[in-house]
C-alpha cells in the first residue's frame, strides 16, 4: 500500500514537472525570454568608436573620435550632417537599438532605414540634451540590408553632434 502511495507521488510529481516545462517553453516562446541573449549578435561594427571611424561613412560631415566618443561636423551642405553604416538584417525580424548620444551645437538623433529603397523603418527622438542620454528603439527589418544613420539635425558649417555605444540585436 505504501508502496503504491509513494509511484503515485512520484508519476504525479513527473506529470507536474513535464506541465511546467511545457509551459516554461511555451511562455519563452511567446514574450521572447531568453531570444536576446541567444539571437543577440552585435550587428554594428565598431558601435563603441574603439577603431576610430572605421565602418562608419560620412555624408555632408567630417567624422573624428576622442576617447570612443564619435563627433559629427557638419559642412553646411545637405542640412545635416551624418555617419552611416549599412548592416546585415532579416526581413520581417525584430531588432534592438540602443544608442547614447548627445547635442554638440545643433541636436542629434538615429535613424534606420531599409537599403532596398530607402524607406527608413524609424526616426529617434531629437536630443536636444548636452549631456548623454540613452535611447533604445525596437524596429522591424524590411529588407536584408538595413542602414544605421547617426545625424546632426538641421545643420549649418561645423554643427557638432556625439555619438557613443550604438548597438543593434536581433530578438
């Protein structure tokens, strides 16, 4: 009899255990623990200016870096003066954006965009701040390529903006 109390306990306490883990699985699943940390490879290169300018294109702008904090100078041609970086994403996936950055003279803001056409998929908040501040942005790809745009806003010769730790993940 006691026998047979304790395989009861034990097939009810396995039943128990198999729920649980479907329905850990299935929760993992459904609000994306976890997909951060096993999707999340850093898509940017050189997203902490530790190499200089490297991987970053300037556009209407002198690029420079001081203690891995990017300065855009802007040469008064197009209105705002930009670093830009095309990077490799996947159609209809998820990504995260986080960026610290900074007003110089004229404000600063990120803006992604699709490369196939042009579209841009997300326009950040105006900093308007002279001290760092960190924005994070969840965007959804529309192509394979995607570009990442650090801009000064509505610039005029030598506006400066800053830009440091900008990072996109796959979720």
């Amino acid at each position: 009899m006691l026998v047979n109390i304790i395989q009861n306990t034990i097939s009810s306490f396995r039943s128990a255990l198999a729920a649980a883990s479907v329905i850990t699985t299935n929760l993992k699943m459904w609000l994306g623990f976890e997909t951060s940390e096993t999707l999340g490879i850093e898509l940017v290169d050189n997203g902490d200016f530790s190499d200089g300018t490297t991987g970053w294109s300037p556009n209407d702008s002198t690029l420079s870096v001081t203690d891995n904090v990017l300065e855009i100078k802007a040469d008064g041609t197009g209105g705002f003066g930009l670093a830009q970086q095309t990077i490799s994403t996947n159609s209809g996936s998820s990504y995260s954006l986080e960026i610290k950055l900074k007003k110089g003279t004229h404000n600063a803001d990120v803006r992604v965009g699709s490369s196939s056409g042009g579209s841009q998929l997300l326009v950040g908040t105006e900093v308007s701040s002279t001290e760092f501040v960190t924005q994070k942005y969840t965007f959804t790809a529309l192509s394979s390529s995607s570009y990442i745009m650090l801009r000064v806003m509505n610039s005029t010769i030598n506006s400066t903006a800053y830009f440091e730790n900008i990072s996109v993940k796959e979720l």
